[in-house]
C-alpha cells in the first residue's frame, strides 16, 4: 500500500513539473523596455484588463486587441521606468479609491467587493489595476510637478465667457467621444483621417479609438463624457455646431496633436450657479487642457531616450 501511494505522488509529481515546463516553455518574451521585459502574459493580461473595463473591445478582432493591448503595456511601462527616478510606487494614495470607484459605477457595480468580484472572473486582481491606476495618477502628477509654472491662464478671457454665459443663464452641454492622433513623418493628415473615418465605418467609433487614439481616453473608446459649452474653446464649439447627433468633426489641430470628435448627445439646462463658482471651474477645464498638451510632450522625450527593442 506504502508502495502504491508513493508511486502515485511520483506521477503525480512528474505531471505537475511536467505542467509547469509547459506553461513556462509558453511564455514569450515579446519586448525589452530600457532594462523592463514584457512577455506574452503580459500582453494576455492586457488584452483581459482592457476588454474587462470596455466590454465593447471584445468585438475587435485578435490582432486589433493584441495591438492596442500591446501600445498600451509599452506606454505604461515606459511612465513607469520614468515615475520611479521620482516616486516610491506603494499603492498607499488615498485617491486610488476614488478612482477604482469612478470605474465600478461606470460599470454598474455597487462597491469595490463586488468590483474584485468582477475582476476575478477575468483571473485579474483589484490590486495589479491599482498599480496601473496608480502609474497614470502618478505621472499626472509628474506632470504637474514639472509645468505647472508653464500653465498659462488667461483669467480676462475667461471672466468674461463667465459673465457672457450667467447672463443668459444657460448651459449647453455635450455628450463627447474623441480620437486623438499624431501626424506621422511618413503619412499626410489626410492619409491618415482617411484611415480613421474607413475604420469608423467598418468597426464603430469606439472600437476606432481603441485602435488608433493616443488619448488616455482611448480605453473607454475614447468617452469623454458630458463637457459643458463654457469648458471648451470656440474652435471646439464651433466644430461640435455643425453636428447633428452622431456625426463626427473632420480632423481638428489641437496643439500638436490632431482631434477627431463624435457628438454622441446634447442638453440645455436652465442654471443658477455662482460666478465664482464657475470661473474655478472654467479655470481647472483651461488647467488640465495644458496639461494633457504638456503630458504628450514630456512622454514623447522620455520615449525618444528609452530603449524599446521587440524580441
């Protein structure tokens, strides 16, 4: 009988050693970031993060999801290697929370138990999101760090705005998707808004934005949720006029970045808010707009200086 059992918890052993050459002989080391390696399961993970926070990517096709799972671990893992020269990266900022709760309301969960719940099912972890959460927290905050002498706010103009819009009382507000892209040395913006409108058509907008946007809002098929008339410059303003209801902008010069927008839907409201009130408001919008500008640049600089090899 001793014989049998020990026999048994051989193969047994064997079949498990077996099992973890197996699993271990596929993964794939697919690219080297500075001294940072991304393997295969890294990409697989990816791809279950982000079609887990945007049920929408799971109509993609392989190679499309593999290819924005792809630029987006290479993008984080390049904030990374850059945030820890500044930052000790412990999970321990308390507006982790706030953050992980703006995703499980958008999902229609209740609180963060149910969120893990959630998570599990896509065998992730609440705790590896909170990283990835607290590396794009984190470089904001870089960011900042770093221009926020360089924030140019022109308080005249936007007082004025203020006083235009409180005496009609009025808030037009818009229900916003963008695409953000770059104009690349070997491709014309037309070649390439051509690309994007094509794939507009054949795959949606959101799947679009998952695909082609450099914008952080890329992940959530480029929702940008409801922007008040008052936030937004008169370009933008005058671009989103000329829409009906789920029409896109043609290619707008945003900085030095191209903007696409999809006007998803529109309100008026009759407000009584403070001018104040309102002027903070008009003053952080103006605020975080130079800070998005200035994040493309500094993550272009780090990129330019990283050594990206694909293995």
């Amino acid at each position: 009988m001793i014989k049998k059992t020990k026999l048994l918890i051989t193969i047994l052993l064997i079949l498990f050693l077996n099992s973890y050459a197996y699993a271990k002989s596929n993964i794939v080391i697919l690219y080297k970031i500075n001294n940072t390696i991304i393997t295969s399961i890294d990409i697989e993970n990816e791809i279950k993060y982000l079609i887990a926070l945007n049920n929408k990517l799971i109509d993609l096709d392989d190679k499309k999801i593999k290819e924005i799972a792809e630029n987006s671990i290479i993008r984080e893992k390049i904030k990374e290697i850059e945030l820890i020269k500044y930052f000790v990266l412990d999970q321990k900022n308390s507006y982790l929370n706030v953050v992980v709760k703006d995703f499980y309301i958008k999902l229609g969960l209740e609180n963060e138990q149910q969120f893990e719940e959630y998570l599990n099912s896509y065998n992730l972890t609440i705790k590896k999101l909170k990283k990835k959460i607290e590396i794009e927290t984190t470089w904001n905050q870089l960011i900042f760090d770093k221009y926020d002498k360089q924030i140019n706010i022109n308080r005249k103009n936007l007082e004025k705005i203020v006083d235009k819009n409180i005496a009609t009382k009025k808030s037009k507000n818009y229900l916003l998707s963008e695409i953000v892209f770059e104009k690349n040395i070997n491709e014309s913006i037309d070649d390439k808004a051509l690309k994007i409108k094509n794939s507009i058509k054949k795959i949606g907008f959101k799947n679009t934005a998952n695909t082609y946007s450099i914008a952080e809002s890329a992940k959530f098929g480029g929702d940008i949720g409801w922007l008040e008339e008052i936030n937004l410059s008169k370009k933008i303003v005058g671009h989103i006029k000329k829409l009906k209801i789920g029409e896109i902008t043609k290619p707008i010069l945003n900085g030095k970045n191209y903007l696409i927008l999809k006007l998803e839907n529109i309100k008026e409201e009759t407000v009584k808010i403070k001018r104040d009130v309102m002027l903070k408001r008009l003053i952080q919008s103006e605020q975080n707009r130079q800070l998005t500008q200035f994040s493309n640049i500094y993550f272009n600089k780090v990129k330019i200086n990283t050594s990206i090899n694909e293995l």
